[in-house]
C-alpha cells in the first residue's frame, strides 16, 4: 500500500495504547492533527505518547466528529471487534473527506493457498501488490463497497515467515488468472508454464495472513 499523502487530519479508530499511531503521524502535514479514538478509556493511561495526538474515548458506532472532517481513517486490529461493522463503516465514510482514504489492517489465521512462484515473478514485479486471490478479503470489500466506499480492494500478505520485501508476502496468495496479465510479458513460455503449474499445485494450509482492506469516500 503507497503511503497516504496531504493527510491534514488523521484518525487511528480503535487506537487503544497508541501503539501504531506513530505511523499515521508521520503522515500528517506539518501543523495537521491526529486523533486517537477507542472506546476504553483506561487504554489512554497505559504510556500513551501524549504529544502524538489528541486521544479521545468515544464509540465508534457514533463518532464524534464533524462530516467530511478527516483525510485518513486508519483501523489496526479493531475493526473485527465491532458489533455493527456495516454502522462504523457508515460512520468513517461520513466523516471522510472528498478523496479521503480508509485502510483497514487486520491478522487471522486462515486457510489459504500459497502459489511459489518462479523467482522471475519476483525479480520482474515493479508495482503494488495486487487484490488477494481466493476470496480472501471479499466480505469486508463488498461491505465497504456497500457503504459508499469508492474502489475498495483488499490485499492479502503471509506474516510467516517474515519477509522484509512485502511483495514476497503478498505475490503468493494471488491467483495466477489475476497475475498473468500483469506479468506474462516478461516471462519465457517455459516460465508461464511453471506459474501454471504453481497455481495447479498451491494446496489450502493453515497460515497467518495480514488482510489490508482500502477504499476511498
């Protein structure tokens, strides 16, 4: 995922200690805001960094915020505990600014099937990671689809074992029918048979996947 530019106001939904909102501040422009939102209070005494943002405890089923008011809606590791998802989606796209984007970030365990690829795959790959294969991700993106979001997709990444290069995380749990249009070209017709074999052997195993759902207002 490209990191978000223009951010002037950014929101860490289900915030609780505050330990990723570092990455959304280092995001904002020079005199933007970022606000820290969860709906236990006593997370804001477990060493939040005070200065990082503003912390506020409120419900995300009714946010407290003005419409079109943030630029960024960032939700790390919350979104799957809310009790009405299709309402606090209602509510981000509410507050969203025109363009304003939403990235949801949440690790199960789950069965997939891991393609491994030709190393020419990988040598050759000079873009974002595309959507996840499978279906993996689809419930979340036809819900943010639903509640008004623009272009939602979601793309999948294996957490183990852990790779420095997130493509190596994400090519594989991509369906050869939605990777070849974008790599075919580079490869030889012995190389193209080896995805395709690839694809016929990837068996379901069970395997921590990271799931990065984004879409715009």
């Amino acid at each position: 995922m490209a990191s978000p530019t223009a951010v002037h106001v950014a929101l860490d939904l289900g915030c609780g200690p505050g330990l990723k909102t570092a990455w959304i501040a280092e995001h904002v422009v020079l005199g933007g805001q970022v606000l820290g939102i969860d709906h236990n209070s006593a997370c804001f005494t477990q060493g939040v960094p005070r200065d990082l943002a503003s912390w506020l405890s409120a419900d995300a089923h009714a946010l407290p915020l003005a419409t079109a008011s943030v630029d960024l809606v960032w939700c790390v590791a919350a979104f799957e505990f809310f009790s009405r998802p299709a309402h606090v989606l209602g509510e981000i796209r509410r507050i969203l600014r025109p363009q304003g984007r939403l990235v949801i970030a949440s690790a199960y365990q789950l069965w997939v099937r891991p393609r491994a690829w030709p190393p020419v795959v990988y040598d050759t790959w000079c873009a974002p990671a595309p959507p996840a294969g499978d279906g993996l991700g689809d419930d979340l993106v036809a819900r943010m689809h639903n509640a008004g979001l623009v272009a939602p997709t979601c793309t999948a990444y294996l957490l183990d074992p852990p790779v420095e290069n997130p493509i190596m995380a994400a090519l594989p749990l991509v369906a050869w029918a939605d990777l070849a249009p974008l790599v075919a070209t580079h490869l030889t017709p012995q190389q193209y048979a080896a995805c395709r074999e690839a694809e016929k052997a990837a068996e379901p195993e069970p395997r921590s996947v990271l799931l990065v759902s984004v879409g715009q207002s």
